[in-house]
C-alpha cells in the first residue's frame, strides 16, 4: 500500500468545520474508489487493515473523521441534524469524484457508518455499491427496550445532555487486545452518548427500517450474532424488507461487533468474504452484472455456511 496522497488533507463542511481526510493509494492502477464511513465515536485511521485489502485490490481508498470525532472539528459525538453526517460524505465524495470521474464507486461502512451509509445510497440509488459492515440498524434489546426508549425521548426536551452510560470496550470484539487499543486511542471518545443524541439516531434508525421496502440498490451486508452494540435482528428487517435485485446477508455465529478485529483466524474469515464479493463487483461493474437476488430461504443457507467457517 502507497503512501497516503495529499489530494485533500481535510475540508470545509457547509457549517464552516474542518473535516479531517484520509487517503490510501494502490500500488498498481487504480480500478475503483472506495468511501469509508466509520461509526460512533471512532475515527478513520481504525481502518488500516480494510484500506490494506481494498488498495490491494486496486481501489484507491478514501474517508474522514465525522463531525465531533477523530481530528475533525465540532462538539464531540453531537450534530445539529443527523443528516450533516450524510451531507459531509456527499460533499467529500463528490470531490473525489469530479477528481475520478470515470470510476466505479464502492461504499464500505461500519456501525452508524453503515447507518449513514444506507441513507446515502436511498437518495443515490443508482451511485454507489455498497458494503454494509454491522450497520446500526437496531440498539441491543437488552438495553433499549420500548420503555427505555421512551422515557428518553421524553428527557431528551428537557435534558439534551444528559451523558449516557458508555459502551464497554469488551463488547468491541472477542480479542483483549483490540480492547485494550481502543481504551489507549486518544483519538476515540471515550465517554458515553447524549440522551438527545441518541434520539436522532434512533429516530433515524426507524426512518430507514420503513423506508426499506423501497431500497433496490446493491449491497453486501455482514453481521455478527453475538453483537451487543448494533442489534443483528435489525439488519435482518432491513434485508428481508429489501427489494433489491442484488442484496446479499450473511451472519456471522459468534462473531461481535467489529469483525474485522475478532481474533485473527475469525477475522480472516471476514476480509476474505468482502475481498470475494468486492472482486466479484469490481469484475462485473461495467455491465452491471450480479448475483441474484437473496430470499429468505438463501439468507437462512448463507447464515449457515457463514456459521459452519
């Protein structure tokens, strides 16, 4: 893998903040982009290892630090409108695309990344494909029940900032190691979420489980069983919701919230499924050829196999 280019080291944002970027560059030619979104409270240099298999494969890698997170300015872990989240990857995309205008564009997301990410591809169907990596579709059950939902959008209006719990690191991945990275990474937020944020989250969360009846737009989404953060059962709403001609759905038995940084033969597993149906888009791109589409019966055999790796 390349050097970072300097193609854009950080830019402005529609409410004047500036956004920390990062960049990755292929050894050989580059075949396609690829857009990483990152989740809550993380920031954009987590994603080595991804960059690492994408620019192996030919796509020149791009991606930046959210509102409030990582290197980028704002109040930390808050936005206005959770839509600013959206509007600041279409602005950075769009420059990377008026740069490579002839490029196919792949769109790989994690956690509230992949939130973001879905409500992306629903205003540009036709723009992007998409890798959808334990999307926040749902908060575990256990924790946000419809109770505890409730009562905090009722705090929300008259106590916006009230600091959450904050998420334990060993519901990050099975490896101690991880956990114990992401606890020293100054550059992670380490405290727990406002009430009110969690409300636009959450009420985003539900706009996009309706709306999902209407998505056609491809996309390959993984996600663990044992994942305590992001609740897996939401991202099976949304898949069987689907209509997509080109949706696929695998589950992962076991496997916690950042798959890619389970345990190393765990985490092989998954860098391998993404590099194969990456490869298998980037060889079909032109003419827009797929696999078909997955019914539940097909998700019901995948989970299977997934789980039997």
């Amino acid at each position: 893998m390349a050097e970072e280019s300097d193609d854009f080291p950080h830019f402005i944002n529609a409410n004047g903040q500036k956004i920390f970027c990062k960049y990755w560059e292929p050894e050989t030619e580059i075949w396609a982009l690829a857009f990483v979104i990152h989740g809550l409270g993380e920031h954009i240099l987590r994603y080595e290892r991804i960059a690492k298999m994408l620019t192996d494969l030919g796509f020149k890698v791009c991606g930046h630090d959210h509102i409030g997170h990582g290197k980028s300015e704002g109040v930390r872990i808050d936005v206005e409108e959770f839509s600013f989240y959206a509007r600041d990857c279409f602005q950075h995309v769009d420059m990377m695309k008026e740069k490579h205008p002839n490029l196919p564009l792949f769109v790989v997301s994690h956690s509230m990344g992949g939130l973001i990410n879905i409500m992306m591809a629903n205003e540009r169907p036709k723009e992007f494909i998409n890798l959808l990596i334990s999307p926040c579709l749902g908060f575990n059950p256990k924790d946000a029940t419809p109770l505890k939902i409730s009562g905090a959008k009722l705090l929300s209006w008259c106590w916006y900032h009230k600091q959450l719990p904050k998420i334990s690191s060993s519901l990050i991945s099975r490896d101690p190691a991880v956990a114990k990275d992401y606890d020293e990474d100054p550059l992670v937020f380490h405290g727990g979420p406002k009430v009110g944020f969690v409300v636009k989250m959450h009420n985003c969360i539900q706009a996009v489980l309706q709306a999902a009846s209407s998505v056609e737009w491809p996309y390959f989404l993984l996600h663990g069983d044992a994942d305590q953060i992001c609740d897996v059962g939401g991202s099976r709403t949304f898949h069987n919701s689907a209509k997509s001609k080109d949706k696929t759905l695998k589950v992962y038995e076991g496997y916690y919230h950042e798959l890619d940084k389970e345990p190393e033969e765990y985490a092989k597993v998954i860098l391998d499924d993404m590099r194969e149906w990456l490869s298998s888009r980037l060889n079909g791109t032109e003419t827009g050829d797929g696999k078909p589409e997955t019914d539940e019966s097909d998700v019901k055999v995948e989970e299977q196999n997934a789980q039997e790796e």
